[in-house]
C-alpha cells in the first residue's frame, strides 16, 4: 500500500469538539480494553460533560451503559 508522507496530511476539525480539536484524516480511535475500565469490579463511573454514566458489563460478558 503506498501511503503519503505525513506532510501532505490534511487536518480536520471535528465538527462538535470542544474547542475545534484539530486531528489527522488518517488517525484512529484510541483502543481501550474494558478490562482495564471497569477492574474487578466490572463497572465503572464514566463522566461526560458532568454528567455520571455506569458502564457495566453483565454476567453474560454484554456491556451495558446508563446514565
């Protein structure tokens, strides 16, 4: 595959970001195992924009998220 050099990649503004967070076209999510979110525990408080959501996950191994 024959990729461009990083140079010539063109920065976006995601359009609901806080602030006009600037990221490049070709850059991914980042990766986050669950695991490693929710502990032995298997739940964790997750906050967005002040707001607490539980995110657990089930004796069925589903994941769950309220608010």
């Amino acid at each position: 595959m024959n990729r461009q050099p990083d140079e010539n990649k063109r920065p976006l503004v995601a359009p609901d970001a806080p602030s006009g967070r600037e990221f490049l076209a070709d850059e991914r999510p980042r990766r986050i195992d669950v695991a490693d979110l929710v502990g032995v525990r298997r739940e964790a408080i997750l906050i967005h924009n002040g707001e607490a959501y539980r995110l657990r996950l089930t004796a069925n191994n589903k994941l769950i998220l309220t608010k």
